[in-house]
C-alpha cells in the first residue's frame, strides 16, 4: 500500500470487470480511496474465454499476478480448422500474436482474480448504477440509482461496450467524432457440455451464408461455444434489442442445418443458462474524458474480438491511467489529458483490422469456402502458420511507460 501525504482521493469507478478492478488495483496501492460499482446484482464471473498479449504481460508482471493468471491459464495446444464432416485441414499452434496465445484465461476467472486481489483495498456495491453526474471544478457529484447522492474526486467509466457512463458524457458531442463502429458480425456465446471425441483444440468451422462456428473447451466437463454470422443483419439488429428469446431464436434460425455440429450448438445454445450475444464494435470517441470523468477499457476503446487486444487494452489503459495519477495527484485534468496523450496512439493502432477481415471469414458461397480452405491449407503445408497470425494481430512497436510509484 502506498502512503500519501495529503488526504487521498475518492475515486468511483463504474464497472466491476476487467478494467475498473484493474484500475482500483493501482489506485489503492497509491494509497486512494477507490468505491467500484456494478450493475449486476453480484460479480459476473462468466464470459468468452480471453486471452493476454504483449504489453498486457508486461502489466500483469508488473501487478505482480502473472502466476496467479498462469495457474488459471487454459490448455489450449492451438486451433484448428475442420471441413463439414469435421475433418481438420489447418492448424494453428500457439503464438505469442496468434490465434491462440500461451495466455488464454477465461474472463470470469481473471474477474474474480481482480477482484480477490483488490476487495481488501476498494470499496465493491452491486446491484448500483450511476443514473447522473455534474462535473465541478473540484470534485464530481453523483446520482444513482437508487437516489442517493455523493461526490467524487475523480469518475471513471469502466463500464464496457456499451457504456451508459459513455452516453451521458458525450450526449453533447459530435456523434460523427463520438461513434461506433460495426464490423457486420453479431457474435452468440454460451457454455457447452464436453462430449469424449471433443478436443482441446479450438476448433473452427466456416461455412456458406455468412456463418461460421467455434467450439474451445476449457475443463474436462465444459467449454464454450460461439456462433458468428454476418447474415440476416436488420433482424438481428432488431433482435439485439428485444432479450435472449429473440436472439436465441434467430441465430437457431440462421444456423439449423449448417453443418458439421451446428445441431449441437443450437441445441445446446437454447438450453443454455449463459447465453450472451453481442455486435462486433468498436468504440472510437473523439475524447476519452471530459472534466473529471475518463473511460477506460471497452467504454473507451472496445477493440473488438476479431483484435484479439481488448483484455490487453484494458489492463494497460489502467496501468497508465493510474500511473499519470501517481504522477499529478493534485491535477487530475491533467493526468487524464496525459493518459490519452500518451495511450491513444497505441489504441488505434490495436483497433486497425487487416484488409478483408472480418469478411473474408464470413463467405457467402461455397465456392468461397473452398479457396479458403485451399489457403489455409497451403498456409499449414509451408509453415507459414506465424507469418499470416503476424499479420492478422500485428500490434507491436510500443514500449509501456515506466511509473516508480507503482512499484510495491
């Protein structure tokens, strides 16, 4: 724990994920008074499996967590792609830039980790949103929803994709600066019981219509299951918006006889207790804060999946945000300026999506298929297996500022 020579800060910070506890990590070794919020009635320790890339693993060591994450990484000797009948003909080991890195965790087990490290330090309510805010020249006042009030030093919106904090903030501001942007593939996931032929491979399957199915398990009973379509876009814009019934039912719709375990998935996915479904976004604003209040992580700057960089995004940005504190405690505007100044370039870079992705994995013909799969084929015969997941995932050239005060 850190000392402080002047009264401590009083931080809120909205979202018990994977950034706000991060963040809370850092805050309370400088000795700050961090309350993190959710709305969830209790922890959501559930989720895809994620995995930790480049700077995220220098964040972790730094932390001083990166065996803790090791002793809960899963095993996962690589990925591979299968025909309709299930027959693979690619293969993809682990690489540090990869389709599978060394470092896959699940998200709900690297949640409770954070949380576990930090409820000793920070202050954690559920079941509590921020419903208003007023930005003051000293402090930040605070509505929520349950109608009490309070104020804060500094607000952080930690509160992801698709942030509520973020709207209030910006409301006011060019939506053509503060904006979104959709990939075109809606993406279902959901636990899936493990069968004996199952294996430890991730396993991916694309087929004609725009679809495309992967199964990764990460214990002996369980793994998950994903269904991503670019099919059928207007309805399941709509359905996005009208609860898992809806959404269960469409991607049934679109996925019902597409072959190789398609029956399973979609069997399995209306049974299931953790579905979750989601557009492909990323989250591009022209400013990450304004007065007091600062996103960070998804709220900020989702990536999206197809990156491979949002647990890793989210880590650093917390790191680098607590660090400009560390650095000017007494001018949080200041901090948070330098925190964009300093973060944002690395941000965009890890939001740049090489040419033809996500299309070219989500063909509308079968002949399409059929020259992927040739390629990938071709690509696994001369070995050129890193050279392509280099270039899909290349995110490299940026060194991770030094902050002494961080250090334990």
């Amino acid at each position: 724990m850190g000392s402080l020579d002047k009264k401590p800060l009083q931080i809120l910070i909205s979202g018990a994920g994977i950034a706000g506890p991060a963040l809370a990590f850092w805050l309370s070794r400088l000795g700050h008074a961090c309350t993190v919020i959710e709305r969830c009635s209790s922890l959501r320790a559930h989720g895809q499996q994620i995995d930790i890339r480049l700077l995220g693993l220098e964040t972790v060591k730094r932390m001083g967590i990166l065996d803790d994450i090791r002793a809960r990484t899963v095993c996962q000797p690589g990925v591979q792609f299968v025909d309709s009948d299930g027959n693979p003909f690619a293969l993809f080991p682990p690489f540090k830039q990869g389709f599978v890195t060394d470092f896959e965790i699940m998200r709900g087990d690297l949640c409770k980790l954070l949380v576990e490290k930090t409820k000793d330090t920070t202050n954690y309510e559920f079941g509590l949103t921020v419903t208003a805010f007023e930005n003051k020249s000293d402090c930040v006042n605070v509505t929520f929803s349950d109608d009490s009030t309070r104020s804060y030093d500094m607000v952080v919106a930690a509160d992801g994709q698709g942030s509520k904090l973020r709207e209030m903030l910006l409301r006011d501001e060019d939506p053509l600066f503060n904006s979104s942007r959709n990939l075109g593939v809606n993406i279902a996931y959901f636990t899936i019981s493990r069968k004996p032929e199952d294996v430890d491979l991730a396993t991916v399957y694309i087929t004609s219509g725009q679809r495309a199915i992967m199964t990764r398990f990460h214990s002996e009973t369980h793994g998950q299951g994903y269904l991503y379509t670019m099919a059928r876009a207007d309805q399941m814009a709509l359905a996005l918006k009208q609860g898992i019934s809806k959404q269960k039912e469409l991607f049934a719709e679109i996925f019902q006889g597409a072959g190789w375990q398609s029956g399973r998935l979609v069997n399995e996915m209306l049974e299931s207790t953790d579905f979750h479904a989601q557009s492909s976004t990323q989250i591009q604003t022209k400013s990450w804060s304004k007065g007091r209040v600062v996103l960070i992580g998804d709220a900020g700057y989702s990536p999206t999946s197809f990156t491979g960089m949002g647990t890793t995004l989210a880590l650093v940005g917390a790191t680098i945000l607590a660090g400009e504190i560390s650095q000017s405690p007494d001018d949080l505007e200041r901090a948070i300026a330098s925190y964009e100044n300093i973060y944002r370039p690395y941000v965009e870079r890890a939001q740049k999506i090489p040419m033809g992705i996500p299309g070219v994995m989500h063909p509308k013909k079968d002949w399409i298929v059929k020259i992927l799969q040739f390629f990938l084929r071709i690509v696994t015969l001369l070995k050129l297996e890193r050279v392509l997941q280099t270039y899909v995932f290349r995110k490299d050239g940026w060194e991770l500022p030094s902050y002494p005060k961080l250090k334990a």
